[in-house]
C-alpha cells in the first residue's frame, strides 16, 4: 500500500504528465520556420519557349560575371549562353542557338516560371534575379500555364538600356546588375514570372535566381484535445497543492 508521500508524489507526477502532453508543439518556441528556396535550377521551373529548363553552366558566357552557387545557376531553354568560347579573345561566338534581337516594347524572347508553396502563415525574404539582357518580374497567384507574363505583381520592369554586356542597371548580368525582390507572403501557392529579353541579337541569353523565403512556423492555435488535456492537468495539480497545504 502506497504511504500519503508517495501517493502524492505519485499523482503530482500524473498530473505534470498530462499538461506536458496538452501543451501544443508551436508553445514554448518549439516549432521551427519554414524555408521556401526559390532557385533557377535544370530541374526546376519551366519557359513558353518549349517548357524546359537546361543549366548553362558549361557554356557561361565570360560576360556573365555571376558564377551563381551550388543551389543555383543560369538556365535557359536551349544552349543560348556561350555557343564558343574564344580563349584568345575571351569572347563568345555567336551560334545558331542565339536568339534574335528584341525590345522591352515586344514580346519577350522567353518566358520563365518559378511555381513555389507557402505553408506558414507568413514568410519572407529576398530573390536576386539576373538576366542578359534584362528581364521584367512579376508574382502571380496559382499556377501560369500562358499568357505573356504581364499578369499578376509587377516586381520589377525590365531596363531598356544597354551597358557593357547587358542592361545597364538592374536587371542586368553582371555584377551589382541583380534586382533584389522582396517578398512578404501568407500562405498559398505562387509563380514569379521572368519575362526576358535579349536586346542585341546572336549574343548569350539567360537568366539566374536565387533566394530563401523563411517564416515563423505556423500559427500557434491548440487544438481542443491539447486545451482539455491541459485544463485536466491543471484542475489536478491545484486539487493536490490544496490538500497538501490542508
């Protein structure tokens, strides 16, 4: 037969169990953010040209002095960077893979689609996105299967001048040319659309992106089996603390 002591210590133990096991994960800090990673990647995205992405990492143009990262790299829908690479000259030579020139007036030489998913209330963060020649950016709602990419946010619009290699100023492809795009977005599904352009024709064409979107973990709201649990556990221990001070 178990002595008061031990029965009390045995009971407080219980009751200390049962609010454990009602209090929620997200209390106390335990739950971690969400990460979203939004990367111009071969196996990721898609274009309007002919829906897949290739890397252009083995043709980069010289020009492009981003080297991007592990995560991410230039892609495009075809070998459009460097066709030949000239070590002599350190320049490219053009090839039948090259697109023709264009304006940010017409349509753009390709369209490219980033489709991501927000699953916590809120996340944010910054997506750098380069392009030669330049780029407009936008951010739709859902999945954009056509259209000319002018639906959804305008997030950036693409720079019509020309500099050395490409746009001189944001979005270009060198150096400090990145536009950075912040983003702030509940839950739900989204496309960052890239409209493209290339300005000078038979020249390397592509684009680059790479960002992480992170949150606060989802919203901390029990459940009603966490609320009883706990309400339980804490009618107990005070039932027990006031037979002992008794």
């Amino acid at each position: 037969m178990l002595s008061i002591a031990r029965s009390r210590t045995f009971w407080l133990a219980v009751f200390v169990s049962v609010v454990i096991a009602g209090v929620p994960a997200q209390f106390g800090g335990l739950a971690s953010a969400g990460t979203v990673d939004i990367y111009s990647t071969a196996g990721s995205g898609s274009n309007s040209v002919n829906g897949t992405n290739i890397s252009l990492a083995a043709t980069v143009s010289p020009a492009w002095a981003i080297p991007g990262s592990s995560d991410y790299g230039w892609i495009s829908y075809d070998a459009t960077g460097c066709n030949t690479y000239v070590v002599a000259t350190g320049l490219c030579t053009p090839g039948a893979a090259n697109p023709v020139a264009t304006t940010v007036s017409d349509a753009p030489t390709a369209i490219f689609y980033q489709t991501f998913t927000v699953t916590d209330a809120s996340d944010s963060g910054t997506v750098n996105v380069w392009a030669d020649d330049t780029a407009s950016v936008y951010l739709d709602s859902g999945m954009v299967t056509t259209g000319d990419g002018s639906s959804g946010t305008l997030e950036w619009l693409a720079n019509p001048v020309l500099g050395t290699n490409c746009a001189g100023a944001p979005i270009g492809c060198l150096m400090g040319m990145d536009a950075p795009i912040s983003l702030n977005l509940t839950t739900g599904t989204y496309t960052m659309v890239v409209d493209a352009y290339q300005l000078v024709g038979g020249s390397p064409f592509g684009v680059m992106y790479g960002g992480t979107l992170t949150g606060a973990g989802p919203e901390s709201v029990p459940e009603p089996a966490s609320c009883m649990l706990m309400g339980l556990g804490l009618a107990g221990l005070a039932t027990l603390l006031r037979r002992q001070r008794a």
